[in-house]
C-alpha cells in the first residue's frame, strides 16, 4: 500500500536568477555542457549518478555530490559529448554547490535547493565556461519498502558567453532561461533512477532539448534513515 507523505497544499513563490558562461560548441551547464542538471531538491550526504543523455548529440554524464554541512554539498559533473552537426567530439568538465533554503513541513509541500557553479567545455579548437544559478524544487512522496518517488523542477538563468563564435570567430554573450523536469525513484536505499529533460532557451549555446537517464548510488554508510 502507497503512503503518501502529502500535506495540504499551501502556496509557495521562487525566482530564480542565474549567471551562467557556456560554448558554441553545438549546444551547450556543475554544468559544463548541454545536458539535464538531475538534481533533486535535497542536499546529498554522497551520492553517485552515472547517466547517457541525448537530443544534443550523445553525451556521457558522471556526477558526483558530497555533503558539506546541514543542508549543503558541492558537486562534480564530468564526461563525454558527441555533439550533433559534424562538431569535433568535446570534454566537459563542471563544479558547484546546492544549499537547502526549506524542507517540506506540514504548513508546505515544498523541498526547495538553491544551485550554483561553474563548468568548461573542451574540444574542436574552442574552450567554453558556465556560471549557473537556479533553483530546485520537487516534493519527495515516501513509498513502501524504502522506495520514494520525487518529482522536481530547475529553472535556471544564465549569461552565456564564448569567446570563438561562429564563422567570424568573434565574441558574443547572451542572457538566457533554462529549464529541468525531472523525478527520481528510490528503489531502496542505496540505489535509485533519474529521468530528466532540459529545455533550453538560449540562442547563442542553442535551443536542442535534451534527456537523460541515470542511476544513482549512495554508499550503505551514509544512507538517511
């Protein structure tokens, strides 16, 4: 039987800002490239999350989250992208940090997590640089047998800035909205899934919505109970 750990419904408004540097390098975000953030709304103690992502190509994304405190951990995002459009294959390397601003109560369903960081793309003569801001939002719905599912939003705003743009090869920056949908499931309490898709509004890093699929794992040692 599903237990649901869902409270009345009460409103709850966030902005989001972001600053964010990326690549021309076809469509490029921790978050060094063009891929879903996959982040829930919650701090991690550590967790692992493996991932394949595409609609932009075919990247290859590993993500790694520590716990720095109550509420706080930072972030390394890492792989591999074969961009769509005859672009050179690129490296893509990513850092950051989220911070829980509140946790669902009674009063609100709402987990909220304030993100960060900063990332490089590297590849096809060209290096490019992201600053992210966002927030995450979702509510966790506890289920039987150590399962969960959460549901979570991203929205995020970003500059986006390269330095060899196009066929001029000249700079450019650009404001830009980003946007995640995802969910995770907890399938016990040490490994899970995410799904999740990113919708991206910027036309100098470019507009390809991507998806992607990961598992996640948290060492038996640090899992919440």
């Amino acid at each position: 039987m599903v237990r649901l750990s869902w409270c009345r419904t009460s409103a709850l408004s966030v902005t989001a800002l972001a600053l964010s540097l990326a690549s021309p390098l076809a469509s490029a975000q921790a978050q060094a490239y063009n891929y879903p953030s996959m982040q829930t709304p919650r701090a991690s103690t550590r967790d692992y999350t493996a991932a394949i992502v595409g609609g932009a190509g075919t990247s290859f994304v590993f993500q790694w989250r520590e716990g720095a405190g109550k509420g706080l951990h930072w972030q390394l995002d890492g792989g591999f992208a074969d961009p769509k459009g005859g672009v050179d294959p690129l490296l893509f390397v990513g850092g950051g940090l989220g911070k829980e601003l509140t946790r669902a109560t009674n009063d609100q369903p709402l987990d909220v997590l304030f993100t960060a960081g900063v990332g490089a793309a590297i590849g096809g003569n060209r290096t490019a640089f992201r600053v992210p801001l966002g927030v995450s939002v979702g509510h966790t719905f506890e289920l039987d047998q150590n399962m969960s599912l959460t549901p979570f939003v991203h929205p995020r705003l970003s500059i986006d800035a390269c330095g060899s743009c196009g066929a001029d090869k000249d700079s450019r920056t650009n404001l830009s909205a980003n946007f995640d949908v995802g969910g995770h499931w907890q399938v016990n309490r040490q490994f899970g899934v995410r799904v999740s898709a990113s919708f991206s509004g910027s036309d100098l890093v470019g507009s390809d919505e991507t998806l992607a699929i990961g598992f996640n794992w948290t060492p038996a040692g640090l899992v919440r109970r």
